[in-house]
C-alpha cells in the first residue's frame, strides 16, 4: 500500500542535514546532551536519496520538552492539561534502536485509518510490515515538516502507551492534532498544535494513524 501522506512534494522531509540544522537551532542538543556536531555528524550517515526522519531517542528528549518547539500560524505547541503524565508513555510493542539518534523511515499520516480504533489499527499496520510512530517521533515530524498536521488530517501515535501499576494498559493513546481553542485550552490557543490523547477503542474521522516503515540507528 503506498504511503498516503509522503506522496507529493509538500510532505517530503527536508534532507538529514537541513533536518539537524533545524535540531539544533531549538536547541534540542542542549536539552538531549547532545554536541550539535554529533547530531550533523550522524545526519551525515543517511543514505541519500531515503525519505527518513531524524528523531532523538524519547529518553534523551521526551514529549514534553519537545511539544513547545512546534510552532503554527506563530503559536508554540502545548501538551493538554490532563495529560501531566505525558512523558510516561513509552515505547510499547515498538522496538527503537538503543541509540541516542536513530531514522525513521518513510513516516506516514495514515490517512486511510481514519475513522479506525487504536485497537483495530494496531494489527492492520502490523500486517503492513509499519511500525506505529511512537509520541516523540510524531512531534520530530511535525518539527520538521510542519504542513503534515492539517486540519481534518492529523494522527495518532499508538506505539506509545502507559502502563498502570497493576501492569494493565492505560486506555488514553496520545495523538497530536490542531487545538480549536476551546474548553480548557484556551482561546489564545487556537491553531496552536496539541498533543493529547484519545481512547484506544475509540473512532475519530479526523485522525490517522501515524506509522513508519522502519527504524535504524548507528
């Protein structure tokens, strides 16, 4: 099946390098601990001409340190209220690279999966030979390519998920979408990208399920 979202020219990523420029301009290296010359120096490794995604390791960047850098219509992003827990949720049934870099390769939006659950999603992809994106990858995509959130079209990152203490799977999934300014966001917020959450056997027409085809580090 052909990537939904990476098929015309206005979804595809800048090149590793222009992707670690831009990194390192928010000063993702600073908080990752990360020289910046590491970071161009491991953009340097991509094979040219790989549509990949230069993502940090959620356990040196997590979601609520890189939520603020995404930026829309000159509003920074914002993790939702009742989501405090939000750098909880970790990689679940996805493996990453044990690497402090790594690429994602050729993300996707999903757009074909909307009006699915999380749960019926989850094997679907699966069977597609894709890894769903965990929470920190989707926030490095947007970062980079900020057309790929639009309204109507955004996604979910199911291979991210909380487990409780009694070893059961929260029900929140996190998604990452465009805040209408209302209810506890605040009106000042509206256009503002978000990141929250929806429950995992719930339907939504307006979210994907965002994927990838792999992941590699060195």
């Amino acid at each position: 099946m052909p990537d939904a979202s990476t098929a015309d020219a206005e979804h595809q990523l800048p090149s590793p390098a222009a992707q670690a420029e831009r990194l390192i301009g928010l000063g993702v290296h600073a908080i990752a601990g990360i020289p910046a010359d590491d970071i161009r120096a491991f953009a340097g490794t991509a094979d040219p001409g790989r549509d990949v995604l230069l993502a940090v390791h959620p356990d040196r960047a997590p979601a609520s340190a890189l939520a603020p850098l995404l930026l829309r219509d000159g509003k920074p992003g914002f993790v939702v209220v009742d989501m405090p827990d939000v750098d909880l949720f970790v990689p679940t049934e996805v493996e990453l690279p044990d690497a402090p870099l790594y690429f994602v390769a050729r993300p996707d939006r999903g757009d074909h999966m909307a009006n699915w659950s999380p749960e019926e999603a989850l094997p679907a992809l699966t069977e597609q030979g894709r890894s769903p994106l965990v929470l920190t990858e989707g926030i490095h995509w947007v970062v980079q390519q900020p057309a790929v959130l639009e309204r109507n079209l955004c996604f979910m990152t199911i291979g991210s998920r909380l487990r409780k203490a009694n070893g059961a799977l929260d029900a929140r999934t996190p998604a990452i979408w465009i805040s209408n300014g209302t209810g506890r966001d605040g009106k000042e917020r509206r256009d503002a990208p978000k990141v929250g959450w929806c429950w995992w056997g719930n339907r939504h027409t307006w979210l994907g399920f965002a994927s990838a085809a792999g992941r590699a580090g060195r």
